[in-house]
C-alpha cells in the first residue's frame, strides 16, 4: 500500500448515523455524526441530491430538507473561521430564502457561484461561506452566533420543511440567543434589504447565464448538424469528436431543440 493510499486509510471514515441508514435528515444521525469526530473541521463540503428530485418541478421544495441537514451537520462540526460549500438548487422558494439568509449570518463572507463546467440546463449552484462565525458558547460573542441556538432553529425549519411547509417562518420566542437570531433573519429578509436584492440579483445573473449557455450549445448543435461530413478535415473531424447527440440528451436540450425546429 502507498504511503497516501495507507494516510488515507487512516484519515477516511465513513459515518452511517445511529440508525445506520446514513440518512442525514434524521437529526439523530446528525448528532451521531458530530459525536464520532475528535475535532471540528476547517471545511465542510455537502454536494447531497437524489435522482427522485432531478427535473421535478418542485426540485427546489423536494431538496429542502436535506439542505436544512446539510447546515445542521455544518454548524455542529466546522470549526471558527471554517469553510462550508454546499450545492443548492434554486433560491427562491420562502424556506430556501430563508435558509441562505441564516448561513449569511453564520459566515463573515458568503458568495453563490455556478462553475463552468456545471450544466446549464441544470439550476445547480454552490454557496460558499468563508470564516465561520458560529462558537459552542450559549451567549453569542460579538459578531458570533451561537451554534446551538442555530441549531434549535434548522430543526425548527426541518421538521416544518418535512411537512412540505416551505413557507414557514421561525416560531417566535424562545430563549434570547434563539430570539436574536430570529431578529437578524427578520431583518435580512425584510423588504429592500441588501441580502434580499444581493440574492435577486444572483437568482437573475445564474438563470440569464443558464438560458444563454442553453441557447449558445444548442446553435453551436445546429451548425455540427448543418456541416457536411464530406466539408471536413480528417483533423477537424478529430478536433470535434463531441458526441452531439449525448450532450443534447443528458443536458435536457431535447425539448429546447424540437420546439426551435418546428418554429422555423
Ligand atoms: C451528487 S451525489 C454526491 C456525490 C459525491 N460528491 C461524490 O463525489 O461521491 C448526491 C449524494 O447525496 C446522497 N443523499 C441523498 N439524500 C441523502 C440523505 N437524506 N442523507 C444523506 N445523503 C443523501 C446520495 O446518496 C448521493 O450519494
């Protein structure tokens, strides 16, 4: 065994929860998860999805739940100053909004990026959170957010996002710390303020960017078909070894592809 491959064995271990099904919407397995590790961590990556939510309608609503999970899990094993990236889909449902709005509040820098070589056809994006804010403390410090308290509130908007209420504002009241955390959320959400602009603003520049690459792969499909074989070089034959056809499949340009025919 190499020297990495034995590290790794050492380092690499697989957590499955009290209940054994890796289910990490289960809150349960999410303790168990921050029990079984000796320390916290500088960065936390959730990249969760399921077959059943790609290309629902309500894929937005469908992957709440587990991104709830996911930043219920972060808070309780990213150390201070810690990274967190983590894949969501659309930002718009209430509860989705909501969410984002408590991870900004939990980190001292916060970014929403789609990268390259993401497809387009799919809403997929990543939040980025830089500088962890959250201390095991009951009392915030200054600037810091009490990770318990945090806490208490993702189970709060779980089990709320499990009965499929995507809607549902934090209950009020509640310990101080708890309290606190509501007001700030409150005050990000509120009508004209920056998160709310910021986060429309990154809803509009990735859904422009998406319809422009599906509109630019799908020319670009076109004038592959509208060039003979014969017109080609052995080279650029070679230099285009794209498979059209898969590319049109698996990025869902199907439909964009058949309605633009029959318009012309
Ligand atoms: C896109 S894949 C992640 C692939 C991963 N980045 C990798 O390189 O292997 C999404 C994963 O989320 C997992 N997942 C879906 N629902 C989950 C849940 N409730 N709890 C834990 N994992 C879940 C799926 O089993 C799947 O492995």
């Amino acid at each position: 065994m190499s020297a990495l491959a034995s590290q790794q064995t050492r380092t690499l271990q697989l957590v499955y929860g009290s209940d054994g099904s890796g289910d990490l919407c289960q809150p349960d397995n999410v303790q168990f998860l921050a029990d079984s590790m000796a320390v916290r961590v500088d960065v936390v990556v959730a990249d969760g999805g399921f077959a059943g939510a790609r290309g629902r309608f309500d894929q937005e609503a469908a992957m709440l739940p587990l991104l709830i999970s996911e930043a219920s899990a972060m808070i309780q094993t990213l150390q201070p100053k810690g990274c967190f990236v983590c894949k969501f889909f659309d930002m718009t449902l209430p509860g989705t909004v909501q969410l984002v709005a408590l991870l900004a509040l939990l980190f001292e820098r916060v970014t929403v990026v789609k990268p390259v070589m993401s497809r387009p056809a799919s809403s997929e994006r990543y939040f980025l959170g830089q500088g962890f804010r959250g201390f095991d403390e009951e009392e915030s410090k200054e600037g810091a957010v009490s990770t318990r308290q945090a806490r208490v509130l993702l189970n709060e908007m779980l089990a709320l996002a499990t009965a499929g209420q995507t809607c549902g504002t934090p209950v009020d009241g509640g310990e101080g710390g708890k309290q606190a955390l509501i007001t700030s959320m409150r005050q990000a959400l509120a009508r004209g303020s920056p998160f709310v602009a910021w986060l429309r603003a990154v809803n509009d520049k990735l859904m422009r960017s998406q319809v422009e690459a599906c509109y630019a792969i799908h020319a670009r499909l076109e004038m592959e078909e509208g060039e003979g074989e014969g017109e080609r070089s052995a080279h650029e034959e070679e230099e285009s070894a794209i498979d059209v056809d898969s590319y049109r499949q698996i990025w869902g340009l199907d439909k964009l592809h058949t309605s633009h025919r029959k318009e012309q």
